[in-house]
C-alpha cells in the first residue's frame, strides 16, 4: 500500500473535531483506495485505515474528500470545483466499477450524478439528508440519440443560465470529458 502513495501532510473531520496528522497520498486519484479508505501514518512504522464511516472528511495534498453514502455503501467523493455548483469525482468501487462525477447546485439538495464512461449517458439524482449523503435515487431521463447528444441535453438543462457555457459546448468546443472544466466557467459565470 505505501508504495502506492507517498506520505504528506493532511487532517481528518470526525464529528466536530479535526486532525492535523500524516495520511498516504495515493499518486492517483482515481484509484480505488482514495475513494475507500484513508491511511494514517502513525509513528514511522505503523499505519492506521480510517473507513468513511468513521470521518466525514480528509484532505491530503490539495485533495478533499466528502463521506457520501449510497445504498449502505459507504465511500469517498474527491473535490473537484466548489462554487454555485459543487463538482465532485469518484473513481471505481467494488460495488459498481463505474467512473462517476456528482453534481450539485447552489440551494439544492439533490446530487446529480454522471457516468461519463458510459456509453449511453445516465444521469441519477441522489437525494441528500441533512448530512449531506445520499438517502434515496431516482433517475433522470435524458430524451436524445447519442451520446453527445444526451451530454448536449444536460447542459442546456442545467447549465442554462451561463450562455456562453452552452454555446462552448452546443459548438463542440467542450465536451463531457471537459466537465470540470465546465462547472469552473459556469462558476465564474456573469451571463
């Protein structure tokens, strides 16, 4: 596991308290171990892994990560963009070995959630509890052929109030792959 990772500073959230502490910094963000478990390095040849349902959050190397549960899967979703919309990244779990980005706008409590990787564009929408994971699902159907399409769609759906945001993407010049990219601009938005 630690030649996975290198060790650097970071903190843990548990209830109300915060711990300043060392954690592995997987060198990849999308591997499994990022979005399952964290590790604390205690004294230099011990280790801790701390589960997302023992801590809220963590933070290690200018990567954040949220606590988010979904059908009693516990798991972490990476920071990506926090603004008017929150964007947020999970790689691949045992449970479902899908790449997923959630999304969530400014005064909702409801993640919207894309897999990206899929051929065929689902978007599912997570109701949030009070804690902020999920307690429920739905999903949103997206009427078009395609994937390009679909991701067209969801743009002029959700992101419609930053015009050049959609004209960007309705011209091709930015893409599902682009997402975070996306939300940043729609973020920094004045249309």
């Amino acid at each position: 596991m630690l030649k996975k990772g290198k060790i650097k500073p970071g903190y843990y959230v548990k209830g109300i308290d915060t711990t300043f502490t060392f954690l592995i910094d997987f060198k990849n963000s999308k591997k499994t171990n990022s979005h399952l478990f964290c590790v604390e390095l205690i004294g230099k040849d011990s280790i801790k892994i701390i589960y997302p349902k023992d801590i809220s959050f963590y933070s290690v190397n200018g990567k954040s990560y949220k606590k988010h549960i979904n059908n009693k899967n516990h798991f972490f979703i990476e920071e990506l963009e926090i603004g008017k919309v929150k964007l947020y990244q999970r790689g691949k779990i045992p449970c479902d070995y899908k790449n997923l980005y959630y999304i969530l706008f400014e005064n909702e409590k409801d993640y919207l959630i894309l897999d990206a990787d899929a051929e065929d564009i689902e978007i599912v929408r997570l109701s949030t509890g009070s804690n902020g994971n999920s307690n429920g699902s739905a999903t949103i159907g997206i009427s078009s052929s395609g994937q390009n399409e679909k991701f067209k769609s969801f743009i002029r759906t959700y992101f419609n109030s930053c015009e050049s945001v959609v004209n960007m993407v309705r011209a091709d010049l930015l893409t599902v792959t682009d997402l975070q990219s996306i939300v940043s601009r729609y973020n920094k938005c004045s249309d």
